[in-house]
C-alpha cells in the first residue's frame, strides 16, 4: 500500500538530554523483561504554539526514578519536535488531533529509538518503552492543569 502523507510536518526533532545510570543488583535477574515492565515510567509533555504556527512539543521521560528504585537501569530522556502545518485546509477536529495527539505520539516515538540507542550496550540490553496508552497521559494532564492529579 501507498502511505499516505500527513497534513502535518515535522522541521525537526531533538534530544535536549538523556541520562543512563546502572545500579548492579545482588544478582541477575532471572527475567529481564519482567524487571523492564516492572520500572515506573513517567512522562511530561508540553505544547508551545508560536505566532508563525510553528507547533513545540516537549517530551519528557523518566524511567525508574521515582518511587522505589529497582535495579538496572535509571533513565532520563527529553526532546522536542517542532512541527507545523503547510496547508490551512484540514477541519478544526482533525487538525486538533494532529496537533495535540500525533505531535505527543511522534515525538514519544523519536525518544523511544533514543532510550533504546542509549542502553544498547548496557550489561542488561536494550531497554524497549513499552505502548503507552496516550489517552490517559492526556486525562491526568488534564486533571493535572485542573489541579486534580491523582
């Protein structure tokens, strides 16, 4: 199938910084992979729209920081992609999507490669960000802004 392109347009994706830290445990875990879906992953995001419709979108990830700490890996990554719109043709809801959802999902996808790329030589393998359900990150941001943060 021939993909078709998207309305919206990603300039350009950084990595603003990224962190890797490995805590040896007393032993090696039996099953890494149970130990990775263990590790609390926090994520922060922000939208900054400027004047000319260039579209900032700051990710932010921690992985294994707060909380209890487990063994392995502690990491950190931050990013931005800037976006825009070349066209004004594309109705209010999809466009909202675009901006919002898609600009979030893309640039968490940018920093899953670069937390993969960061730990591929680490003593436990490549760590791999699992699926993150957006629509929830969305709700608590919301909640967050309204002051109801769970």
């Amino acid at each position: 199938m021939i993909a078709q392109k998207s309305a919206l347009k990603l300039e350009h994706f950084s990595v603003l910084q990224a962190h890797y830290n490995f805590s040896q445990p007393k032993k090696k875990p039996k099953d890494i992979i149970k130990l990775f879906q263990s590790y609390e992953i926090n994520i922060d995001f922000a939208h900054h729209f400027d004047e000319d419709g260039l579209i900032r979108v700051f990710v932010r990830i921690d992985i294994n920081q707060g909380g209890k700490i487990l063994p392995g890996y502690k990491l950190l990554v931050e990013g931005v992609g800037m976006f825009h719109f070349p066209e004004n043709k594309i109705p209010d809801k999809e466009k909202d999507n675009l901006k919002f959802y898609s600009t979030v999902s893309i640039v968490i996808g940018y920093l899953r490669n670069s937390l993969s790329n960061l730990t591929s030589s680490a003593p436990f393998g490549p760590y791999l960000l699992p699926p993150i359900d957006l629509n929830d990150l969305f709700i608590q941001k919301s909640q967050e802004s309204n002051g109801l943060a769970r």
